[in-house]
C-alpha cells in the first residue's frame, strides 16, 4: 500500500476469496466479482507507475485521478471486508448452553442471507464507479501524459527557479557560524598535516559528510574546500543533486578542473564512457582536490568513482550525502554536528538584526529557548525561523511560535526550507512515502517506539510480504533506511546503545503534516494544528490535545464513518467512549491517556476489523473486557490490566504484551511471533513454560517470574526452548531460577542460531553452558549473564562471539585472562558495552610485552593485580582489548581494596581503551570513610581526565547490607 495507490493492492486477493464456494454469492454476482477483479487488474499497474513517480511532477489531471482511484479502492475495501466479517463472525461462543449456541447459529445464517444481499448491491455500486474511473482515465488520456518524459518538465521548471541550496556554495566565509570546529575536524579527517614534500607518497583520502537536508553539508565542504584548494594542481567542487545527468556531470568536474581548456567541454557530444576516460587522462599526474556535493544513491557514486585516479599524490575527495549507504561506500565517514547552542543563537540573532545591531539585550528567553529547542540545531531551521520573526515585537514572539510552522508559505526561507526537504522525501520509494507520512501522527518532539511503529505499518497494510520474509523484518529494513537516510533520527537506549525508537524533526514533520493534509492521508486534532479535511473523507484521526477535555463527540463519530485509524495522546478520555464506535477502525492506539472513572470498554468487542489495539493509561486503568475475543482479525494487542480468558480464541494474535499474567491457554496462539509480560508469566507458572512449547513462530520472548522456578520448571522451560528456533530476542528477569547446568544439558539444553538478544540475569548459572559459543550464536549482540563459577577459558570464549557488542556480565569468580595481542583481533572486537560487578584490571606486564590481560577481580579471593607503575603519559596504547569500547561499568570494592592495593585507582589501565567514552560503576565503601571514597572518585576522575577521550564519570556509592 502507498500514498498513491492506496488499498487497490489488496483488493484483487479479497476479491478472489469472495469466489470461494463457502461465501456461496449467487452466480450473476459472481460474474461481476470476476469482472471487477479484470477492471482491477488493468488499473493498478497504471496507478502503480503513477506511484513510482514524485508527486510534484505529476500532471494535475493525473493527481486527481490518481486521488479518485485511491478513495475508491479505500471504500471497496471496507465493502468487502465488511461483507468478509459478517459472514465469517466475529463472536465467540465457547461458552455458551447448547440452547443459546443453536439460537445464535439460527440468527447467523439470516444475518449471512441479508449480507449476501447487500454485497451483491455493492458490487454493482463498485463496478460502476471504476468504470467511471476507466474513462476519466481515456477521456483525459492519462497513459499518453504519463509517457511523456520527465525530463521535459524538469528541464522547464529548472528555467524558472533556483535550487535554494546554491546559496550555500557562494556563502562568503565571514557569514559562516559554528563552521569552524567541524571544518577542522573535517580538515584532521582528511589528513592535511603532511607537508607538500611527502605529498607523493600519499593515498588518495575519501571523506563523505553525511547528515540531514539543512544541516549544512554543502556549507561545511564548501569552507573546507576554499581553504584547502590552493595547496592542490587543480580541484572542482560540482553539486549533481537527485536529478542529475552523469553526462553533465562529468563535464562539470572537466571544466571546474580546468576551465581554460575545458571551455568547451559542454557542447561536445561525448557519452559517459569517453567522459570517464578523459578524466582519468587528466588526473592521472595531477594532485586534485574534488567535492561531489549532494549525492544521493551508491550506483551514482560508483559511476564517479571510476574516474577518480589512484595516483599516490595525496589527491583529497569530499562527498556529502543524506543517505548513511551512500557516506559509507564513498570513503570514512564524517557525521555532521547540529549547532552547539550558543552557536545557534548566534545564527539567530545574526539573522533576526542588521548587521550594524547589537543582539536585543531584552528577548524573550523563554520562547528563545523554546525556538532554538524546536530548531535543534538545525542552520536551515534556525534561519527559517528567524525568517518568520524576522520585522515583528518580540511580545509577539510566542504567537507566531504556536500559530505557524516550517510550512508556512508566504515566507521565501520557509518556502525554501520546504523544498529542500521535499527532495529526500520524493527520493522514496512509494512504500517509504506512504512509512514516513504515518509519522505526522506524532506529536513534535515524541519519543516513538521503533517495534510499536512497525507493528502499526503492518496493521494499516503498508508493509508487503515477500516470500520467506516476516513482515516484521520488512518493517524493520524500512525504519533504518528512513535513519540512513536522515529523515528520522534514531534514538538510542542510554544504558546499551541499541536503537529502540526515533525522533522527527520539526521541520520534517511540518512538511509531512502539510503532505498528509495535502493528500487526505491523517487528519490531526490538536493544539498548534492548522486545519482538518472534511469530516466525511477522513480515514485516519489523530488527536494531540494535551488538556483534560472531552476529545469526542456524536456529531464528530457520526460524521467521520470511513475512519480506519484512530490514535490519541495524552487525552481524556470520557465514559461515553464514541470512539469504539468507529465501526471501520483497523487501528486504536490509546497512549497515556486517561479515562474517567466509570468508563466502561465492552464496545471493544464490536470493533471487528481491528489489527492493532494498545491501551496505555495514566493512572488507574478500565477493566479489559471479555468482548476482547471477538476480534478475531486482531494481529497486535499491547494493554495494560488484566488479561481476559477469552484472548486465547484470537488465532490471528502475532504480538501480545500486558503488564500483568496470562490467563491459561497460551499455547493456543500458535501466530504469535512476539509475546512480552512485564508483571509475572501467569498465576500457573509451570503451566505458562509447558505451554511455551506449543509456540513455534515466536521471535521475541520476555517474561517475568516472581518465585523463581525449580527443576521441573526448568526442565520445561528447556524442552520449550529447544522447539522455538525462531527466537531472536529472549529476556526473563525478577525472581532468580539457580539453575544447575550440567541439569539443563543432559535436558537436551540449545539456543536458538537466529538469537541476537539474550537478557539472562535471573537465570544463575552453575558454569558457562556450552552452547554459548561463537560457533552456536554468530549474530548475538546483547548478553547478559550470571555465572556462578567461571575461568579464563569461559571469558576468552565469550570474547570470541563475534558480534558481541554490549556485555552484561556478573560471575563470583575471580578471573584474569591473559596473553591478549593485538594481532589476534579476538577479544570483544565489536563490545561497545562492557558491565561487570567485578572489579577490573587492564595491565601490560612489561614494556617490552605488547600482550595485555584482563583482571575481574571479585573482592573476596586472592587478588590478581600486581602493583605495577602506572604508564605516566597515560597516551593511548595500541591492543587488542575491546578496540571499540565505548561505555564501562564496573565496582570498586574498596573495603577489601584498601587493605590489599591502595594505588589500584590510577592503574585502571584505561589507557588501554582507546573508544572509551564514559565510565561508570558502583562504590561499595562499607566501614570505610566518606573521605576515602571522595579520594576514590576523585583518582577515578583524574584517570579520566589524562585519558585523550576525556570520558565521563559516573559512580554512586553503595553500602552493603
């Protein structure tokens, strides 16, 4: 499904299935289902390559077919599925005497008879709509439009307007804010220290700049550039962008080269190859300096690339891209900063006065802040902004802030600010267009949760399956194109450094609300939300308000019945419920709102097409109701409160996360793939492990048990596992199991090969068991691990794992592992996490031995540090030891510390560590002075301060009990 084509690709196969003999359709109506599915069959290729094309260079004619076409395939849709549900049911009647179900089979088959009728009506309304539509489309003759090249139009609007982004390449270098540290950076990157004379024995030096439409790339590598240039025979810096000819651009590189004997370049009838070939001709003994400004897919930069020559004389190459595949086939990649906060009130200010103004010593710095906040540090934001305030009192500061956004159009920098960006989101594929507009749903600044996301594109049938591929995994390629190509900004989890949700920008998502309303795709309830479509079309409602107020009313449900998406943040909600009267909805999401007392949810049970249904509360929460298992096309049920029996006949069921038990009957849901419960597993825990058995799609599980579990839990929980091989993601915490592992193994004890997150701290393991090796779990990224006793052979086994990148790892051993060089690049090569509760060592034994060992030391043996000088200069010594590094966490048992090894605080050896950025742990400091454990912290922070990162520190103090 797209923006453009709407639900006409899923309507062929519903189609197909009314054919079936169990829907019994009379044969006249039969014949017009066949017919309608020809009709169908010759439109959506059509619509399919109007699709393919941006939708700012679509002919208006074809766009308001197109619109037509859309709306039609949307209400065929919600006929047939209409039609499907009442003649599949939707009530279930397990429960029910012998009398009642008889009553209820009697009552179904005359509501099935009438339902046969009305579809045959529909059917006929259906197929006179598309015809008209067939000939809107011959009448207007679109497929003759639609063949005339693009280029034609390009060519003439490139006549009449400018690309906004030139300005930047002519900026003059005073004009510049915040430039300076990132050129430098830019400039270190590119390795210009060397001086000219040594220049011949140099590699050629790729960069790519990479970041967001706005952030200023071109700026940044046009500054480097007019800085550089002078110290190279020749240099070009050509800006292609997404429309570009190769032709051109090659031509454009030749003359920028040398324009004195390339003056001509551009008349000349040469083709790409020949191109190429006369590039490398010129450059083959030349020292150049070349920035392709503007590159947005890898094949074009691998066309450039061939002309590029390799010659060792430190020639320099810059690229700047939005797109993360593309920096990173195109050399080292340089991630390009957001303004600093000082720098971006600078700009602002900068461009809100005339050059010969102070700044106003008297702004508003409330609404500053909340401006620069909206910014984040975007130069193109900021300057739209103060674009917008630009000739206004600053008294009225906070009404234009609330009242107007990036989209605003009778403004130029905001007009400008909008086409810039309009070029990445036409440079999707359809299927990402219509991802990424779904984000308008969110309000600015919303933390939105990657899995959640996903589950919800599912439901709203935006992702298509493909043979052999979940539609999860789909899911999950789209949300990290939209983060390499800059359109979302991925947000990290603060403690392991795994991307768990996103963020949208401001300016990003005022261009998809304009987009949405644009294109009657959502409409949006809210405050600071201009505008809402005509009730009657609307398919998708979201509302934003953030006040206690009533969000619904009859005249709202009542006049919006096509809606099929309904999403409130931050609501109340009141107890007359209309919104379960959305008869259509395929989507409720109800996040942190809350409901008034007495609020009754029984409706639920009569939302039928419902996929998607999450109900998170703020406070005290309804009671689920048992209506719940009527929705049997329900894919993803995420609620709080407790679970009703009824949940177990929804067969449909890929995703169930609660906060509380599950009721018996678990193993019934044999779709699940993803089955979360935060609050304990079940009132029969051991039922809840058999059960696990019968679940062989899921791929992620995560449990809690309050009272542990023995042996025979165990030994099921085992069995279980060995028959869920689908398994990517396995978290069980609270309560600890202490499990004996040679019991586990002869229990037939494996890990699933897929298995890339295991969080098995409440799990307390005797011995390492042999199945966690890098043989058995190639792609495992998170672990976390109890294991009773360990050795060295145990941790340099872990440190194999090849894609290990956050380690979680508590022992009551004392471990040292030894011997550890540089050339063997395997210890913990991908770890960027490392958290221990022992306390640990890095240690070279003598200047003369490269090899370094690794001390955890657990404050009650016999201690393995040997005292040892500290390396004075603390420079970061080249190993083998977790090159990558980046955060870790450790305790310091100072008790037993102080009486053993008093200079242990300034021999952490983190000189060893060159990617650490912070380090953090727990200071357990029974019986020992607060004084001593200041002077602890503060060694810890001179250890800190010589290393060359600088990292944070971050240690509490702890008192044992």
């Amino acid at each position: 499904m797209s923006v453009v084509t709407g639900a006409l690709g899923s309507l062929g196969p519903k189609l197909l299935q009314l054919l079936h003999g169990e829907y019994k359709l009379h044969k006249g109506v039969r014949k017009q289902v066949e017919s309608l599915s020809r009709e169908l069959d010759s439109i959506y290729p059509f619509l399919h390559k109007v699709s393919d094309v941006p939708w700012d260079r679509l002919d208006d004619q074809v766009k308001v077919w197109a619109r037509e076409v859309r709306e039609a395939s949307y209400d065929m849709e919600d006929v047939l599925d209409t039609f499907l549900v009442r003649v599949d049911g939707g009530k279930n009647n397990s429960d029910s005497s012998s009398l009642k179900l008889a009553m209820t089979k009697l009552g179904e088959l005359f509501s099935k008879a009438k339902a046969r009728r009305d579809i045959a009506a529909k059917i006929k309304d259906i197929t006179k709509r598309l015809e008209e539509v067939a000939n809107n489309r011959q009448k207007y003759k679109l497929d003759e439009i639609m063949c005339k090249p693009l280029a034609a139009t390009s060519t003439i609007a490139a006549t009449s307007t400018i690309d906004p982004r030139l300005k930047a390449m002519y900026k003059e270098v005073t004009q510049l804010i915040g430039v300076d540290k990132s050129s430098d950076e830019l400039m270190s990157m590119l390795n210009t220290s060397q001086q000219d004379h040594d220049a011949s024995d140099k590699k050629m030096k790729m960069v790519s700049v990479v970041g967001v439409g706005g952030l200023g790339k071109t700026t940044l590598a046009r500054a480097v550039y007019d800085k550089l240039k002078s110290q190279y025979d020749c240099g070009a810096f050509v800006s292609i962008g997404r429309d570009h000819d190769l032709v051109k651009v090659f031509k454009d590189i030749l003359f920028h080269l040398d324009s004195e004997n390339h003056k001509d370049i551009h008349n000349t009838e040469r083709g790409v190859e020949l191109l190429i070939h006369q590039l490398r001709e010129f450059l083959k003994k030349k020292r150049y300096f070349i920035v392709i400004d503007d590159v947005w897919e890898v094949r074009t930069w691998e066309a450039i690339e061939l002309a590029l020559v390799e010659n060792n004389h430190g020639s320099k190459v810059i690229t700047t891209t939005r797109n993360v595949d593309v920096a990173k086939a195109s050399g080292e990649v340089y991630k390009q900063k957001q303004l600093s906060y000082d720098d971006s009130m600078k700009l602002f200010y900068t461009r809100l006065s005339r050059p010969d103004q102070k700044f106003p010593d008297n702004h508003p710095d409330d609404i500053s802040e909340k401006i620069l906040k909206k910014c984040a540090g975007i130069p193109l934001a900021i300057i739209t902004m103060a674009s917008l305030l630009a000739g206004k009192p600053e008294c009225e500061w906070s009404m234009v802030y609330n009242s107007i956004g990036f989209h605003t159009t009778d403004n130029r920098e905001a007009e400008d600010t909008m086409t810039i960006l309009s070029f990445s989101y036409y440079d999707l594929p359809p299927h990402l267009r219509t991802c990424l507009l779904y984000l308008s749903t969110y309000p600015e600044d919303y933390r939105i949760q990657k899995d959640s996301l996903i589950w919800k594109w599912i439901a709203e049938g935006f992702i298509d399956g493909k043979q052999g591929t979940r539609l999860f995994e789909l899911g999950e390629r789209y949300f990290n194109d939209l983060i390499n190509r800059s359109l979302i900004q991925p947000v990290e989890n603060g403690w392991n450094g795994r991307v768990e949700s996103c963020r949208v920008h401001d300016m990003v998502l005022d261009l998809m609300r304009k987009l949405s309303f644009d294109e009657n795709f959502i409409a949006i309830l809210g405050d600071n939300v201009e505008g809402t479509p005509a009730p009657s079309s609307v398919r998708r409602l979201a509302n934003q308000n953030r006040i206690a107020k009533h969000i619904n009313s009859d005249t709202m449900v009542t006049g919006m019945p096509k809606v099929r998406s309904y999403t409130a943040f931050k609501c109340f909600i009141d107890s007359q419920d209309q919104f379960l009267r959305f008869k259509l909805l395929r989507v409720l999401d109800i996040v942190h709102c809350s409901f008034e007392k007495g609020c009754h949810l029984e409706h639920l049970g009569d939302l039928l097409h419902l996929r998607y249904l999450r109900i998170r509360f703020n406070g005290s929460s309804p009671e689920l109701p048992i209506q719940l298992g009527n929705l049997k096309l329900l894919q993803t049920l995420d609620v709080e409160g407790t679970l009703p029996a009824s949940i177990v006949h929804l067969t449909e069921l890929v995703r169930l996360c609660a906060d509380k038990k599950v009721p018996d009957g678990i193993g019934k849901l044999v779709s699940l793939e993803e089955l979360r419960i935060i609050k304990g597993c079940s009132d029969k825990a051991l039922k809840f492990l058999k059960e696990l058995d019968s679940l062989r799609e899921l791929r992620v599980l995560e449990f809690a048990t309050y009272d542990g579990a023995d042996q025979s839990m165990q030994r099921d929980f085992v069995k279980s596992l060995s028959n869920m091989q689908k398994l990517q993601h396995i978290d069980v915490y609270d309560s600890p199991w202490l499990a004996d592992t040679a019991m586990w193994e002869a229990a037939g004890f494996v890990l699933p090969r897929p298995l890339h997150y295991l969080g098995w701290h409440a799990i307390r393991f005797s011995k390492l068991p042999s199945c966690i090796n890098p043989s058995a779990l190639p792609i495992l990224a998170h672990l976390q691990l109890f294991v009773i006793t360990m050795d060295e052979q145990d941790l340099k086994l872990l440190a194999r794992l090849p894609a290990l990148y956050y380690l979680d790892l508590t022992t009551e051993s004392t471990v040292t592992a030894s011997n550890i060089n540089a050339g063997d690049r395997s210890f913990f090569q991908k770890l960027t996490h490392f958290v221990t509760n022992a306390m640990v060592q890095f240690e070279q034994a003598n200047e003369g031995d490269t090899s370094i060992s690794l001390h955890m030391w657990n404050g009650e043996d016999a201690m393995p540090f040997a005292s040892r000088k500290g390396n004075k200069s603390r420079k970061v010594v080249p190993s083998g030891v977790m090159p990558n590094l980046q955060v870790l966490y450790f305790n310091v048992h100072l008790r037993a510390l102080k009486d053993n090894y008093s200079d242990y605080y300034g021999n952490i050896g983190l000189e060893y560590l060159p990617s650490l950025r912070e380090l953090k742990g727990r200071i357990d400091h029974e019986d020992v002075p607060v004084a001593e454990s200041n002077a602890v912290l503060v060694a810890l922070r001179d250890a800190c301060n010589v290393h060359p990162n600088h990292p944070t520190l971050q240690f509490c103090l702890h008192l044992l009990r």
